[in-house]
C-alpha cells in the first residue's frame, strides 16, 4: 500500500476516512474514493513600481467518488465535520443508483510505490512578505534598465502549497505534498512600430530556491529584451518553409498538437487522430516523446497523481513508433489496463481525468548551432504563444511571441507577426534534426473546464516545412 506522507496532521482522521467510504458504498457502488485538499497560496503583484496585489488564501475541501461499472458519481463539500463528510458519501450513494454504467468496465488496483515528498528547501511559510516584495523590485529595476524603450513593467509572484490525501474503499492511501513556485515579468517597450510587448514566467515545483537557479535580474531582462526586439522586428514572412524550434520553445506545440491525442480519454471517444495506431511509426527514428510526473522539479511533477497512483515515466513514442497512451484509473479500466499515474483533477471540486504532467520529446546528438547552419532559409522560433488544436485531425494554429529569420544559415532579423500552422502527426513525421539541448516550459493545461499546472519540452529541432502565416509581402 503505497504513501507518501508529510509531517503535518492528516487532512481527514482514517478512521473517519472509512466511516465516510462505507456509506459511499451503501446504494450499490463498487468502488469510494476520497479526494482531501489542503490548498495555501501567496501573491504579489507590482505594476510600474506599485504594489497592485498583496494576497493571501487558503481553501480545504473533499471530493467524494463512487464508481460503479466504470461510471462516477461525484459530491464534494468545504465541510470537514464528521457529518459534512457523511452528508457528502451518503448523497453520492444516493446519485449512483441511477448510473447503471457499462459492466465490461474493470478498474485494477493500484500498483507502484509513491517517491518521497518534495522537501523544499525555503517553503512559501518561510518568506516574508517584504521579501517577495523585494523581489519584484529587483525586476522592476532590472527591466526599465536594460532599455529607456521599456516603459511599462508588471512583475508577479505566485507561491503554493497543495496537500492531498486519496483514501479508497480496496485500503490504497497516499498522500503527497506539492510547493510551486512561479514568477513572472511583463514589459511593454515604445518605439515607431508602437508598443511591443515581452514576457517570461518561470515556474517550478520547489520553494524560494527557484530564485537561486533564476535569479529576478535574468527573468526581468529576458522579458524586456523580448519586448525592445520587437521593435526592431520585421514583418513575418508567409508559406511553407523550414522551421528551427529553439529548446523548449516547442513544447507547447508537442503539448498541443500530439500530446492531447494520446490521452486514453479522448482516444476512446475516438476524438483523437492517434486512436487505433499502436505500433506504427508516427516519426522518424530518433523522436522519442516522453509523459513523466517525477522529472526533476518540472511544473507539472508530484509524487501521486489525484487518484494516488505513484507517477511514473511513460515512453508514448519510442524511436518512431506510437507504443502508448496515458490513462487514469477509468480510462484504464475499459481497456484492462492500470493507470499510468495520469488522473489529475484541478481541486477536490472536479473529477479527475486523463492529464499530461511533463511532456517531452528526447534530446539527439546533433549539435543545435549546426542545425541552423544546415539551414539555408527559414524560421528560428525562440518562443511560442497560444494556439489551437482540433485533437480528431491533429490541425493546429499557434502564434509565435519571439522568432527570427533565418538567412544563409544564420539568424538575422527579428520578426513578428508569426503564426505557425500545421497538423501534429504530419509535423512530427517532418522532423529531421533533433539536437543535444534541453529545455521545458511551464504552463496550464486547460481541458474540459481543468486547468492543471504541466511543463513541456525538447530540444532544438527542425521540421522540414511548416506553414508560416506573416504579413509580409
């Protein structure tokens, strides 16, 4: 029975945990889930040198699941009293009467060993107000220094502590405890093409330590050197051509565009361009894209995910080849198979569903400075923005906030404008350097009304051709 216990005291008492799980069980369900949280945040805002936000909250709550031949009945309330809890199980008893569900469906017992929790070194608990505000001004000043273009900075900090608690009716508990860190730096820069504007936003699962790996100074920097570069920049140029994806800038596109359609939820619903196609080759040799909640202290890592699966790392595509999906308990379940620790839900108010934590394809051994030499004309993208992706097709629209051109093997000229339009499978098939480098981007992943924090990544890389939608003419 794996766990994976803090130090401070339970969100529920176990025996109470089982007292509430019976009478879940009472009107005919098979399996009781209880889902506790403990959720503490901490933000400041600085807007131009002001302090716009200074905010603290807290939230506990518990969500209570019965299955019964795979289908869900779900209650959940923010009392934590004996009879709240009670009142919560015996409602979702009541409601899984009139959900017959499908009785091929088997759920599997959880398997694996959870790791520790993450200890961090400096908790949210354990920093001053004056010195998250220190922070930001240390940004503050960093940006408006780099340029007298930089006329308008926002500088943001968001820290949190999530504790969780998932107890079944089979005798499976675990517990975890998540601290994320994020900070992030806007700027605005003025010049003859108008106001132009730059941000970065990193974020981790550790404490204040995300300030010894990058420091405010850098954050700040980036984003304003983003910003006075689009001032400079050129119109984007359009139609098909080669496309060079600086690390980590294409994770969200990966994220997007392929990720998505290996989530056994929208696979069975046949809602996914990938459904039917284990064993075939989607890529060439030497793309291997990876799902794995334990990498490192990434955005979207934990011990469990929220059904108190142990994570784990999951080879999706493997030198090529589509050799898996990601599932959650249910999703497994119509297949026979076990969760791959992929079950995440947004609070202790949500079902959990089939969700990405880390995603990311492998690095190669090509130097990335010579992939861009081997490219005679092209696109250099350093960061993408929003996009769109219809996971049935696999088609997808992104917009790009920081590229270049690429000109005789090297990179020139800053554009703007861009947007990036292609299809997933196809674009991964046109991969055809993938460099030695890495890095991973943080972010939200919004999927039936969740958001959930994930981190993509890759290496340098180039795809052959992809449509580049500019202005220019």
């Amino acid at each position: 029975m794996p766990t994976n216990a803090p130090t401070a005291e339970p969100l529920v008492d176990p025996d109470l945990c089982d007292r509430v799980l019976a009478v879940a069980l009472r009107r005919g369900g098979e399996l009781a889930e209880l889902f506790a949280e403990d959720r503490s945040t901490h933000t400041v805002t600085l807007e131009d040198g002001r302090v716009e936000a200074l905010r603290s909250g807290r939230e506990r709550g518990v969500g209570i699941r019965v299955l019964r031949d795979g289908r869900a009945v779900y209650a959940h309330t923010t009392d934590l009293s004996e009879d709240g809890l009670l009142a919560a199980a015996a409602a979702a008893a009541a409601a899984v009467r009139h959900h017959p569900g499908d009785p091929r469906v088997a759920i599997l017992p959880v398997d694996g060993t959870a790791r520790a929790a993450r200890i961090p070194a400096r908790s949210p608990t354990e920093v001053a107000a004056a010195e998250r505000l220190d922070l930001l001004r240390r940004a503050d000043d960093a940006a408006r220094s780099t340029s007298p273009s930089v006329r308008q900075v926002r500088v943001g900090c968001t820290d949190e502590e999530r504790r969780i608690l998932v107890v079944t009716s089979e005798g499976h508990r675990a517990t975890d405890r998540q601290i994320r860190t994020r900070f992030s730096v806007t700027c605005v820069a003025h010049g003859d093409t108008g106001p132009q504007v730059g941000t970065e936003a990193p974020g981790r699962t550790t404490g204040h330590e995300l300030f010894a790996t990058r420091p405010p100074e850098e954050v700040a920097r980036t984003a304003a050197r983003r910003a006075v570069g689009k001032l400079r920049a050129v119109p984007a140029p359009s139609g098909r051509m080669p496309v060079v994806l600086a690390r980590g800038a294409g994770g969200v596109l990966f994220h997007e565009a392929c990720g998505h359609g290996l989530e056994a939820d929208l696979v069975d619903r046949g809602a996914s361009v990938y459904a039917g196609r284990l064993g075939e080759r989607v890529a060439p040799a030497g793309v291997t894209l990876v799902d794995d909640g334990g990498l490192a202290d990434d955005w979207g890592s934990a011990a469990i995910d929220d059904e108190g699966v142990p994570v784990r790392r999951n080879v999706l595509i493997d030198d090529g080849v589509l050799v898996g999906y990601l599932w959650d308990r249910r999703s497994g379940g119509r297949a026979g198979r076990a969760s791959s620790g992929n079950g995440r839900r947004e609070s202790f108010r949500h079902l959990p569903m089939v969700r990405m934590t880390n995603t990311f394809l492998l690095p190669g051994s090509e130097d990335p400075a010579e992939i861009i030499r081997r490219t005679p004309r092209g696109l250099y993208c350093v960061a993408l923005g929003g996009g769109q992706v219809d996971t049935a097709t696999g088609d997808f629209t992104f917009g790009v906030t920081e590229a270049y051109l690429i000109e005789d093997g090297r990179v020139t000229a800053p554009v703007r404008d861009a947007q990036l339009i292609g299809n997933g499978p196809a674009t991964l098939a046109a991969i055809d350097a993938v460099g030695s480098d890495f890095d991973t981007w943080a972010g939200t992943c919004g999927k039936d009304g969740q958001g959930v924090p994930v981190s993509a990544g890759q290496p340098t890389l180039r795809v052959a051709a992809l449509t580049v939608g500019g202005t220019a003419t």
